[in-house]
C-alpha cells in the first residue's frame, strides 16, 4: 500500500538485464521469492513487511539494482544472474578474477565469477552462490 503523496514503502528498482528475473513469463521467480520472504518474516518474527513493488528503471545499469525504503535509497548494487557470487567467509587468500563487490547481506568481500572459476574458488576457500537462473 502506498502512502498519501505516492512514495511505495519499499520498492526495488532494476536495470533491463535483470527484467528476466522478475518476469514469471520469462521463468523469474523474484516476485514469488519476495512474496515468500515477506510470509517468513511475519510468521517467523511476526513482523508485517509491506507489500515491495519491483519495478524496472532505463537510467539504472543493465545489471544495476537500487533499494528504497519511502523512495530514500538504502542500498545500490549489481546482480550477475548468470555468474556466481563467490564470497570470502575469511580464510581465503587466492584472488578471483572477475567483478569484484561487496555480498549485500552479511557485506563480506564477493566476487562475481563464471562457472568454470567455481570450483577453483571453493576449494581455495570461497562460498559460491547458485546463479539464480541459468
């Protein structure tokens, strides 16, 4: 529900190459995932987490995406939906070639990589994300 003067509580914004992610016809599960996460949140911790409207935004990055909370950004950062995000929990030292970022959730040292450089980074001590399509 939006509020008064037109500012979603909170909303995504996505760059054109991640349209797919959100499109149910193009296989996208992003809006059932944000749907179930909200579920988890209120039966879990009993917080009601209002409706999220993702949206797509031309003046964003192809692979950009941007978190408002009341049309404030809150966080900014790209997806890669067919790489994997290969985060350093601490102990790994090699370096990964690929595009180096910062895991949103936890904010550890990520790097976005392609498949043939995920079981290098794994046994060199990396977590690796399952892309979220192929």
């Amino acid at each position: 529900m939006t509020d008064l003067i037109g500012v979603d509580p909170l909303s995504v914004e996505i760059g054109y190459g991640l349209i797919p992610l959100a499109d149910p016809k193009q296989g996208g599960e992003l809006l059932e995932r944000i749907t179930l996460l909200r579920k988890q949140a209120a039966m879990d911790m009993g917080v009601l987490v209002p409706a999220i409207r993702v949206r797509d935004n031309v003046q964003l990055g192809a692979n950009e995406y941007v978190v408002k909370l009341r049309g404030v950004e809150v966080a900014r950062s790209e997806a890669f939906p067919s790489q994997y995000l290969a985060m350093n929990p601490g102990g790994a030292v090699e370096k990964l070639t690929g595009v180096q970022t910062t895991e949103p959730a936890f904010g550890l040292p990520a790097t976005w990589i392609q498949e043939s450089q995920r079981t290098f980074a794994e046994v060199a001590g990396y977590t690796s994300s399952i892309p979220p399509r192929s």
